[in-house]
C-alpha cells in the first residue's frame, strides 16, 4: 500500500476545513469538522501521526464509530452512492454510539436485526444494506491497517422483491392530501412519472432541466452511475408544467427544497421523505407505503401502454430487473399476445 504524503488543510464543502493527502495516485480527505485553522491544525497533526505511524488495533481498542467515520472520509464519499451510505452510516452510529468492534458479537447484530424489523419497522433489504456499510467500514479499517480482525457480519435472505403498485386514483389523492406540502407533492409527481429513486430526485437541480425539448436528466455530473442507473429520458408535458410553475416560487438550486427546524438549508438535499410521506397517506385515507412505491407504480404504468424494451430505457431499468420484478404483468400481456396471434388469419 502506498504510504501517504503531502499533507494539507484545504476548505471544502461550507468552508470546512479538510485534512487531504496523497496515497499513490489517489488523493484522500478528512474532514476536521471545523472552519478554525488552528484547530484543523490539530486534527491534520493526528491525522499525519494516525496515518504515518499505524498500529493495528485489537476490535476492542477501536471503535465502531471511529472506523465508520474514517470509511466515509477516506473512500466512500467519493462513491455515487456516497447520499446513501452518509443515511446509512448515521443510523448505524445512533445504535452503536460508543461501542468498540468486539461488539459485534452474534447475538448483538441479532439484536439489530431485531430493532430495524420490529422498532424502526424497516425491512430485511434495510438490514442488509446497512451492514454492508458496516462490513465495507470494517474491511476499510483492515486494509489501512487500523485494525487487526474484521467479526464476521451475515448477510439474511431477502423476500422476492414486490411489483405491490398505487392506482391512478390512489395517487392523485395522495397528491391532493399533499396539496400544502410542496416538497412532498413535487417529490410525488417527479417519481411516479420518471420512476427515478429518491435519492436521484433529492439531488436533481434546475440546471438538469432541458426545458426547450422537456428533458430531465437525473444522472450527476462528473459521476459514473454503475449499479443504480438514473433515468436521462424525455418527459410529460405535465410534468415539466408543474416543474416550470415550481421553478417561479423558489429560490433553491434543488428542484425538491424544503426548510423546517431539523431542515434549515433549502441548498441541501432532503435526508429522508417518509414520515411526511406517512402522513400523507394516513390524510388520504391510503395505506402507508415507502417513497420506492412509485417506482414501481411508474413502470407497472408504463409496461401497460409500452413495449418492454421502451419501458427499460426510459426509467433506467434493466430488462432483466424489469423481467424478474415485474413478471406478472408481463404474462397478463402475454396472455393477449397469445390471443391475438391465435386470431390471426391467413
């Protein structure tokens, strides 16, 4: 592994000041999570110390929190997935808070199974999910030589994933019940007609926008989406109508802004949208479900007026994953396919 060189402070993100330094070709970051110099400075000198003088620690000389932090930091904030790893993380660290990796006993990541299914009411693919935050933490630490072992973290089956979908009239009185919730009811309308995830709508600008020829490009700058593809897709005309009359009562760069007291920043992406969410469908009288559910609802959509292959390249979804997911109402169509060929005439 290459040893690490040039160290400095430089302001970042809000003015924060960095710790950054070179590894082989890469450069790598630290946040010292103030914008004073001198105590940046103090945090660049145990970092220099950290990272020049590495001892390997025993899982319970170092803790949980500490390796999570430093995995974020130091690699997975430059990720595509960075938005989402950053969610996971923190609900990782207001379980563990202050526990070293010995913790992770068995029976202890039980026990967090237990909490996310039956407290946070979350579901095995959440478990899963952020674990694997967890284990990349882990082996992060491992490979920087911070730490001597990784415990071994399980991975749980996973039920086959739902096509469960919102009808036309459930939808539009969701959008009703979110009349004064604007955040909410752009959130709403910009999934269930592009069927781009939440975090892809959370980070959409303005200047995405292609208003002459009514595109939208969901996809970042500068980012290689690899697993989780975003839609660059034409869309509605009433999509982009309801988009330009957003456009004129907002001042944000972000196209879904919101302010609130855990909120203050209408620049900074929204964290989560459930629980207005949830209220929302309590409002219209429709069972709560998660922000995915429009994914799903746009595609079941889409897959019943287009053809497979249009459907795919609209919403970013691959065939295969719109094969397995959605299977059933591509048999429905099939059924009439079959129909129609046995009515043909010579």
């Amino acid at each position: 592994m290459p040893n690490p060189t040039n160290f400095r402070l430089e302001k970042l993100y809000k003015n924060v000041l960095y710790v950054v330094w070179t590894e082989g070709r890469r450069t790598k970051r630290r946040s010292t999570g103030t914008t004073n110099r001198e105590e940046a400075t103090i945090v660049l000198r145990e970092v220099m110390t950290e990272l020049t003088n590495p001892e390997k620690a025993r899982p319970d000389q170092i803790s949980i929190a500490w390796c999570l932090q430093r995995y974020y930091d130091g690699y997975a904030y430059e990720l595509s997935s960075s938005w989402t790893i950053d969610i996971h993380i923190k609900k990782l660290l207001a379980y563990w808070r202050d526990k070293t990796v010995d913790a992770l006993t068995p029976d202890a990541i039980n026990g967090y199974k237990k909490h996310v299914l039956e407290v946070e009411k979350l579901s095995v693919s959440i478990v899963n999910r952020r674990l694997t935050a967890l284990r990349s933490a882990l082996n992060y630490a491992k490979a920087n030589r911070w730490l001597s072992e990784v415990p071994s973290i399980p991975k749980w089956d996973e039920p086959d994933p739902k096509s469960h979908f919102l009808t036309r009239s459930q939808v539009a009185k969701l959008l009703w019940a979110s009349r004064r919730v604007p955040h909410l009811k752009m959130f709403i309308r910009l999934a269930v007609y592009t069927a781009a995830r939440a975090e892809a709508i959370f980070q959409l600008t303005w200047d995405r926008i292609d208003w002459e020829n009514g595109w939208i490009d969901f996809r970042l700058p500068g980012v290689i989406h690899k697993r989780k593809k975003r839609p660059n897709a034409p869309q509605s005309p009433v999509l982009m109508a309801a988009l330009r009359r957003a456009k004129q009562k907002t001042n944000s760069r972000l196209v879904v802004s919101y302010t609130g007291p855990k909120h203050t920043d209408p620049n900074e992406p929204i964290a989560d949208i459930r629980t207005a969410l949830e209220a929302a469908c309590d409002r219209a009288g429709v069972e709560r479900v998660t922000p995915h559910i429009f994914k799903h609802t746009a595609i079941t959509w889409g897959l019943r007026q287009a053809s497979l292959w249009d459907v795919s390249g609209q919403t970013a979804t691959s065939v295969t994953t719109l094969a397995r997911v959605y299977g059933k109402h591509l048999n429905e169509d099939r059924k009439a396919t079959a129909n129609a060929i046995a009515r043909g005439r010579r």
